[in-house]
C-alpha cells in the first residue's frame, strides 16, 4: 500500500474512533429525517411546495445539505487546524511523507464519509419513509457534486486561515449558521421576503438546497445556482492553494 493509501486509512480509523463526531453529523441528517418523514401530511403533496410532497422536496434535500455543512465546515477545517497546531504538518514536512498527503487523506476521508452517510440517508428515507426518488436523478447528481466542491473549498480556506482547533471551530460556526438562517433552510425559501430570496440563492448552503430542492422536484438546475457554486468552488479552492502553511 502507498503511503498516502496508508495514511487515508490511519485518518479513516482516527475519525471511527471519535463516535462523537460521528453522532453528531449523521444523528441530525438522520433525526430530521425520522422526525418529519413520521408527521402526518409531510408524505402529501402541498401546494406551497410546487404540488410535491414537503419531505421529498424539503426535508430530505436539508438534510444532505445540514451534512454537507457540518462535514466541510466545521469537522474538516478543525481536524486541519488541530494537525497544524500540534505541529503534525510541520513534523511531516521534514519527513519523506509530504504534508500535501496529509491533506489529500484527510479531505477523501471526509467527502467518503459523506458519500456513506448521504446513502444511508437516501437507503433509510426511501426505503422507509416513502421519500420519493429525486425525479431528474441527473441535475440531483450535478447539484449534488457542485455542491460537494463548493462546501468542502470554502472548508478548506477555514482550514487554510485557522491557526488552532478551536479558531477554524469559531470560524466554521461563523460561517455555517448564517448560511442557515439566509440560505432558506431554517425557513423555506419561499416563506423569506424577496430580497432574501435572492440572497439565498448566491449562498452556497442556499445555492445548494435549493439546487437539490427543483432537481428532486423533476425541474432542472437552476442556472443561478449551478453558477454560484461553481464560482465558490473556484475562488475558494485558488485561495485556499495560495495561502494554506502548514506551520
């Protein structure tokens, strides 16, 4: 095995062995789901949601997005930050193994932990819950991947700046909720006045769910959003290349 094989596996057992983090990150995707998906009438069609059923066209798509934020920005830039505060990077700089591995391990680690734990959400909410399957599984797919890229660059930039655990922590928290309370998550998008509305939909948390939300439905991605992620991911992933120390 290589020795970038081998450290993805280390940092694979590392995150097993902390089930807080774990519970955390799959527990409120997966409470969300179980929640609602047993409330009378979340299985209806409503009107106020284009004539699709709330859980299918709401509460699924929130909760793979909640998992893609928890997951790129908060527990990877707080691994990062932690490595580099501890001097691990600086310790693997002077070792044959580049710290460049370090980063690669970590960041498949956790996007793999978000491919299982967006399965097991889908296996258990379609499966169970009578949620219905996204209805264009290909704009799903890409909204799903632009969302991916998007979320986990700005995680890394957290990552890049944080100089400790606790500030990427901080920063992430920063972050995260204000995209949940503009990003239409707290509160649907359609019940936010227009101009939130609009905000929503250049945030990339909003850019997302809301991505998700019109696939799931059977339309198509809006272009708005495709284009806001896409610019995030880029910006963001040049940024973080550019300013990342590993000291």
């Amino acid at each position: 095995m290589s020795a970038l094989g081998k450290l993805t596996a280390t940092e694979a057992k590392l995150l097993m062995r902390d089930p807080g983090t774990l519970f955390v990150v799959i527990g409120i995707p997966m409470g969300l789901v179980l929640v609602f998906g047993l409330i009378p009438g979340m299985k209806q069609p409503n009107e106020e949601f284009g004539g699709e059923q709330p859980l299918s066209t709401f509460i699924a798509p929130m909760a793979i997005t909640l998992l893609l934020g928890m997951l790129a920005l908060n527990i990877l830039p707080a691994y990062l930050a932690t490595y580099r505060e501890k001097g691990i990077l600086r310790r693997l700089a002077a070792s044959p193994v580049h710290p460049a591995n370090l980063l690669v391990s970590q960041l498949a680690v956790q996007l793999l932990s978000a491919l299982i734990m967006i399965a097991v959400v889908l296996g258990v909410g379609i499966g169970a819950l009578g949620i219905e399957t996204p209805g264009n599984p290909l704009g799903w797919l890409l909204a799903l991947v632009l969302g991916i890229i998007s979320l986990f660059s700005i995680g890394l930039l957290i990552a890049a700046v944080a100089p400790s655990g606790k500030v990427a922590n901080g920063i992430g928290m920063m972050v995260f909720f204000p995209m949940l309370a503009l990003g239409g998550v707290w509160v649907p998008k359609e019940r936010l006045p227009e101009a939130l509305q609009q905000v929503a939909d250049v945030l990339p948390f909003g850019a997302t769910l809301g991505a998700l939300r019109e696939t799931w439905a059977g339309e198509g991605p809006n272009v708005l959003q495709m284009v806001t992620l896409a610019v995030f991911a880029l910006v963001a992933a040049a940024a973080a290349a550019k300013i990342f120390r590993w000291e």
